[in-house]
C-alpha cells in the first residue's frame, strides 16, 4: 500500500487541472481569431501561460515552459521510485524534440529551422541538443543519441527505420512505442496501491495506441499479422495480446471495428479513417486521465494525469495558434489537430 499523502499537493493539483482547457473549449477556438484565442486562454488560465500575439513570441516555447515549472512543484514532494517514475514520465514533453532531431537530420532540413523548432526543457532535457543539432549527418547524430539516456528507443527505432524502408511514421511510432513499454516496466517499482490506480490511465492509453499501430501497420503499411503484432507495445486493459493477434488477423478495417470490445466498437464504429479514429481514442484516454485527476484519489496517478493532459493540451494550443499566425484556413488547422471528422 502507498502511504503517501500530501495536503500541499493535493491543492496543488486541484488549483492546475482547475486552469487546464476542456476539450470542447480547445476546439472552438478553430474558429476564432488569434486575439480572441489568446484573450480566452489568459481569462481560464489568469495569464498562467503568458502568451500575447507578437510575431516574436515563441508560443511552443512559453507553453513548456509553464507546464514544466507546474511539474517542477508536483515532484517536489515525491522521493525514490515515485519521483523517478514521474521523472520519466515527464520525457514525453522531450520526445517531440527527439522526433524532430531525426526527422530533420533525415530529411535534409537546414540546421538552423531544426535549432529554432526545437523547446528547451531545461533542467528536464536530456538531450545535448547543440551537440547533436551540430552533428554532420544523420547516421553521426544517431550514434550519439545511443550514448544519451534515450539509447534503447533510438536503437530500436533506427532498426525499424532502416528494415521498413525509411518511413517516418514507423520511426515515430517506435519511438513512442519504446518510451511507453519503458514507462509501464517503471511501474513494478511503485507500491501496489500507485500502480493499480496508474493501470487505470495507463491501459487506456495503451489500447489507443495499440489499436491505431495496428490499423496502420496492417492497412496503411500492409505489414503481415505477425509483424504487426510485433511492433506493438505493452497490453492495455481490454485489447490483451490474444485479442490483439486475433485483431491483426483481421482482413479490414470494417472487420476490426466490428471484433472491438466495447466502448471503443461504439466509439470508432462510422469513421471511414484511421485519423479520425485516432482523435476519438484520444480523447477516450485523456477523458479517463482527466476523471483520476478531479477525484480525490492516488496522488501518484495525479500528478501523472497532469501531466498526459498538459501535454495534449499544449500540442492542441499550439498547432492552433500556429496555425492562426500562418494564416492557415480552417480545414487545415482542423486536420493539424486531428479533427478530420
């Protein structure tokens, strides 16, 4: 059993997912200009984010920023394995700069765009990013991200990278696969109490990521049901791994709808792709995230439901504000989130 309690942070975490945006208000501002966008965000959050609409902004930069000082205050408290637990969990903020270092190195893109779209996290980067930004080529960066903390995720995503014929999804997809069989694994640490109550968010997510993986790998890749299956992640709470293989067995999309448990057949039953399927699924698994942390309950489940939500609400935040300053239209900024439904 945890025996950890906390009056400080209990408040601490009441008062931040009282700032954080619903789904519902994140959408509307797809239709709003940049003025009202920024005029809304500081009225629900008290200016917590501090963004204004000047060109020189650096808007992804300022929303890290402010959701790393709130992670800063949530750890504070923790000690041993449920501080290095929530640690970790706090390098999903870094794997966006990590995709964009191996993106950019393999698709030729100018050294200096690659330094000015990635974020500095600081005290919780461990990524040498001018190091690695300066790198000759990419197979040079690759062998010195295998002597970063990150070394078994860029191993295995430079293997499914160079045997599935250099497809960037794939090279995303394994690194987000890595990082979550990695987090999961960090939860035998924890005391029975933290990881039965973590389980709760953490199978949703995986079932969301296993089953778009699976849609993709199988129908956008034509991969075989067992390379398929293969390059799936840690099972979450109703697709187990012989639902899964069942799944991948499967010869349409239609057909594994059809063989989903419920709630997810109900959720993605109608939608003809696999995007839109992945919003859904995301917004299944953050609905889940956001009714552990509104509930008195596991502290260490919490703080890690802060945390997946403020992620997803400054990657939401900051397509659209991107968007908005681009001039991008509606449709665009609409897929750009991934609401193509």
């Amino acid at each position: 059993m945890s025996g950890f309690t906390s009056q400080y942070l209990s408040t601490r975490l009441d008062l931040f997912s009282g700032r954080l945006i619903d789904y519902p208000r994140l959408v509307g501002f797809i239709d709003q200009d940049l003025e009202r966008i920024l005029a809304e965000v500081r009225a629900i959050t008290g200016n917590h984010y501090d963004l204004d609409a000047s060109g020189s902004n650096d808007v992804e930069s300022r929303l890290i920023r402010g959701a790393l000082e709130d992670f800063r205050v949530l750890i504070r408290p923790f000690s041993g394995n449920e501080r290095r637990y929530l640690r970790f969990a706090i390098r999903l903020f870094e794997l966006a700069n990590l995709k964009l270092l191996i993106r950019g190195k393999f698709s030729g893109v100018d050294n200096a765009e690659i330094r000015r779209q990635l974020v500095d996290l600081g005290d919780f980067a461990d990524l040498p990013l001018s190091r690695l930004v300066e790198t000759d080529d990419p197979h040079e960066m690759l062998r010195l991200l295998e002597t970063t903390a990150y070394a078994g995720i860029v191993r295995q995503a430079r293997h499914v990278y160079e045997e599935q014929g250099h497809d960037l999804f794939l090279l995303d997809a394994t690194i987000d696969r890595s990082f979550f069989i990695d987090l999961e694994q960090r939860t035998r640490f924890l005391h029975d109490e933290d990881a039965a109550f973590l389980a709760r968010v953490m199978d949703e997510l995986l079932d969301r990521y296993n089953l778009l993986w699976l849609l993709r790998y199988r129908f956008a890749y034509g991969l075989s049901p067992a390379r398929s299956f293969y390059l799936l992640t840690t099972t979450g709470r109703k697709l187990n791994a012989t639902r899964l293989m069942q799944l991948a067995k499967l010869d349409s999309i239609e057909a594994v709808i059809a063989a989903l448990p419920e709630p997810y057949r109900g959720r993605v039953a109608g939608l003809a792709r696999i995007s839109d399927m992945e919003t859904v699924m995301e917004y299944h698994a953050l609905t889940i995230a956001a009714d552990m942390l509104r509930t008195e309950s596991n502290l260490v489940a919490r703080t890690f439901s802060y945390i997946l939500l403020r992620e997803a609400e400054a990657r939401f935040l900051q397509a659209v504000i991107k968007g908005k300053r681009l001039e991008f239209d509606r449709e665009l900024i609409r897929q750009a989130v991934g609401l193509g439904f």
